[in-house]
C-alpha cells in the first residue's frame, strides 16, 4: 500500500494530466476553427453581387449633354449669370459615342486680371448636363440628378530657377551680353545643394486645356469599388450612383510649353478640347502619373542619365581586346574596311575639332570642364556615326552585301522603329536624338544597297556570322536528328 503522500501526489499529477489533455483539445478545436473561417474565406467561391447592392453610371451610352466652361479666380463658382465668365458653351455632346461629333474644340484668347499678373489664380469650372437642363442650381428647372461638374486650375506655380552660371569661356566672345539671363523653368535636379534661401515661386499659364470624360459603364459593388478607382469617383448621395468621370488630361502639357505669367503679359491662349476617353487609356495615365511622382518623391527621377564606371577588385580598368577572326583577315572585306576607316577616322577628328571650337567661341559653358565633357560627347556620338559608314562602303566597292538572316534583319528593324518612337515622344538631347536619326539613314541606304547588289554567302557580317556558317550546320544534321526536331 503506497503512503498517503505518495498516493495523494499521484492523484494530483492524474488531475493535471486530464486538465492538460482538455486544453489541448479545447486549443486544437480553436485551431481548427479559425483555420477553417480563413479557409472559408479564401478558397470559398465568391457568390454573386446582389443587383440591389450594385452601383451602376446615372447616364447611360449615347446621351446628349451640354457642356459650359467657366474661368474664374474664385475656386468655388456659382456666378452663373456671369456671361464674362462663360468662355465656352456646347450642345448635343453625346457621351461614350466615338464619332467626331463627340470632340469639340475652341482656341481663344485670355486676357488676364492686374491680380493674376501678380502671381494670381485661374480656375477652370465645366459643367455638363442632359440637353435640355441648366447647370445653375437656382434654376427652377435645375436637376441634381442630370448635373455634374469639376474645377480644375489653369494657373500652377514653379520655383522660379537661380541665375544661368554659364558664361563664354573666351570673355569677349559673341554671346557673352546674355550669360545673365534667368532661366523660366528649370528641373527639380537641376538646383544646386548649395543655393540657400527663399525659394520664389513664379505663376505660369497652361495653354491647353484637355477635358475628357471617362466612357465607364461598369457596376461597382457597394463599398467594393476598386482602389484605383474609388478616389475619382463621383457618388450621387441619395441613390449611391455615380456620375461620369470628368478627366482632366495634362498628360502632353510639358513644361517647356507652358507660358509664364508677368505684368507685361496683356493676353494669353487658350485652347480647350473635350471628348471621350477609354476606360483602359484613363487608369494609364494615372498609372505613369503616380510612378513619376513616386520617383521626384524619392528623388530618383535622374537616375540612369550618369555613366558609370566598373573597376575590378584588383583596382584596373579592364581592357578590352579586338582580334579579327581568321575567316576575315587577309581577305578584300578586311582591306576596304580598314581603308574606310582611315579616312573616316580624319574626317571625325576634323569635325570634333570644328565643334568644339564652335562651341567654345560662340556657346555658353560653366566651366573648362564643361567645355570638355561637351565636346567628348559630341565625339561619342560622331564616333558611332562613323562606325557604321564602313559597312556601306564596302558593299559599295564589293558590289555585294553580306548574308543577315532575317532574324538579325528584324532585329534591325524593330531596333530603328523604336528609336525613332522614343525620340517623338520622349524629350532628349539635340544630338541623341540627331542619333536616332543617323541610325534612318544608314539603314535606307543599306536597304537600297541589298536591292541593287546580290548577297555574298561567304562574307562575314556584322555580327560575326556568314552564310555559309548556317549551311553549314545545317549540313551536320542528320536526316533522323531533323526528323526528330520536326516530331519535338
């Protein structure tokens, strides 16, 4: 018979072992639980929106609107008696129709105010509604419900740029009356760290004016309205609806177009346009517009302009060597192609050294060092137009052109396309894009020269590849292995 002591601990240790094994159970059925609610969550299948809970557009595809547009210097408008402020009025503007007689346009002149020339305000109102219904609230035939509108400033203000620092090297030199005058805008990079002070800020007038209305039919949920779209929607409070997106589109609005405002301004244009805009293009735009200001947020927008420079670990700069192939030397292809670039390489030293001095006689640089990095840049760039003229002169004294598969000859091709894009859309450097164009014409003439000439198979081209290399592979194969590559 055990002692009392001893039975009474065994007895105890029984207790906790039974308390135990209920908690653990009572914790694996919580488990279970909340691991069966998220399951349920996740991985059930979404039922369908209840109609009832559905907002949908008030206005439906192809109804007329009017349209008036107000300019102000008040940002809340309700001065509709104003004919002074009614700059622009349209009729019969049918919404979501892609047709010409859904984009109206006006150019027009704006004469602005002593208080805007002091760095005053302008606001843009318009205003739509169905043909037939006044957009004044005080109207007695005024509905709520077929009346939607949007402010939108045509004034914005830019820190107003430190003087220009470039000056004529030479002192005397032509141009050096100007090497005061004050830039009109200047980048977000381009100020110095070390210019202190008040930042002055300066008004300037945005010439045009884009509105687009958004052609969206969709039904949102309730309080499910996506993120990217919540923000601009429009909500009609009594029935939950929403009304058409007025988009203002700045998308092409440059910097370089808009125009400061002064007390010698006396008149302004104006060009406004509206017309519809697709559902996809629209969250495009905002899309681009909110990665570049996440980037100035950053400070990341220069990013990628500067070349760098890789040093190995063992402190050299590697050096890059240039062998010929064997195939290549000692033949014609390889003595026209170092007679073309003999002489190519005087005509490029001579027009580096006419620019740079140009540019140093007649141009404005910050200093010596500007001067320098100036004109290697324009060698680089007189660098890569010579070193694709060689090619088109050999083809000349062959009389032939050498095998491009046109694998590579597409490659070229969507290569100059998308350059020439790029150069139209993007804003870039007077000789990068001068670049773009170059790369045109040595194309042109080398499409030109494989009409009129026949195609040497056994000369190796550009990219280091002659026909008789394909033909050759193609040789090595045999009829089971390209049977096989047929069946794979």
């Amino acid at each position: 018979m055990a002692p009392p002591v001893a039975a009474a601990q065994q007895r105890q240790q029984q207790q906790q072992q039974q308390q135990g094994g209920i908690g653990q159970t009572i914790t694996g059925i919580i488990r279970i639980a909340v691991f069966w609610y998220f399951a349920s969550k996740f991985f059930a299948p979404k039922r369908p929106s209840d109609p009832s809970h559905l907002i949908s557009n008030l206005f439906q595809k192809g109804d007329s609107l009017d349209m008036w547009f107000y300019l102000s210097e008040q940002e809340k408008f309700n001065d509709f008696n104003n004919e002074g402020a009614l700059v622009w009025h349209e009729t019969n503007i049918p919404y979501g129709v892609w047709g010409p007689e859904s984009s109206r346009a006006l150019s027009m002149k704006y004469y602005p105010s002593e208080a805007v020339k002091r760095n005053g305000t302008v606001y843009g109102h318009v205003f739509f509604a169905r043909s037939g219904y006044p957009p004044d609230p005080n109207d007695p035939e005024y509905q709520p419900l077929f009346t939607f509108g949007k402010t939108h400033p045509v004034v914005m203000y830019l820190p107003k740029s430190k003087a220009d620092k470039r000056r004529s090297l030479l002192g005397s030199s032509k141009g050096s009356d100007e090497a005061e005058i004050i830039s009109q805008v200047v980048d977000d990079g381009e100020v110095e760290p070390k210019d202190v002070g008040p930042v002055e800020w300066v008004s300037y007038w945005k010439p045009n004016v884009t509105i687009n209305l958004v052609d969206d039919m969709t039904k949102y949920p309730h309080n499910s309205v996506p993120p990217n779209i919540a923000p601009y929607l429009n909500v009609e409070p009594s029935t939950g609806n929403y009304y058409p997106t007025i988009f203002f589109n700045e998308f092409w609005l440059l910097r370089d177009k808009l125009i400061p405002v002064n007390e010698t301004v006396t008149e302004l244009p104006l060009n406004l346009e509206v017309g519809p805009i697709s559902m996809t293009k629209w969250q495009l735009f905002l899309q681009i517009d909110q990665s570049f200001q996440i980037h100035r947020s950053y400070g990341s927008m220069l990013e990628g302009e500067a070349d760098e420079l890789k040093i190995d670990r063992s402190g050299k700069i590697p050096m890059l060597r240039f062998r010929d192939r064997e195939s290549y030397a000692g033949n014609k292809t390889k003595e026209y192609d170092d007679l073309a670039m003999k002489y190519l390489s005087y005509v490029l030293f001579f027009l580096v050294a006419c620019s740079s001095v140009y540019s140093l006689m007649y141009e404005r640089h910050r200093s010596w060092y500007s001067w320098i990095l100036s004109s290697l840049t324009s060698c680089v760039y007189m660098f890569g137009f010579i070193m694709m003229c060689p090619q088109l002169f050999i083809n000349y004294k062959l009389k032939s052109v050498a095998h491009l598969p046109w694998r590579q000859m597409t490659y070229k091709f969507l290569n100059t396309i998308i350059d020439d894009l790029f150069a139209f859309v993007i804003k870039m450097p007077i000789l990068h894009r001068l670049s773009v164009f170059r790369d045109d014409v040595i194309f042109l003439i080398y499409l030109y020269q494989r009409w009129i000439y026949p195609v040497d198979r056994t000369r190796i081209n550009e990219f280091g590849f002659g026909g008789e290399d394909e033909q050759t592979t193609s040789a090595d194969v045999t009829p089971a292995e390209a049977e096989e590559k047929k069946t794979n």
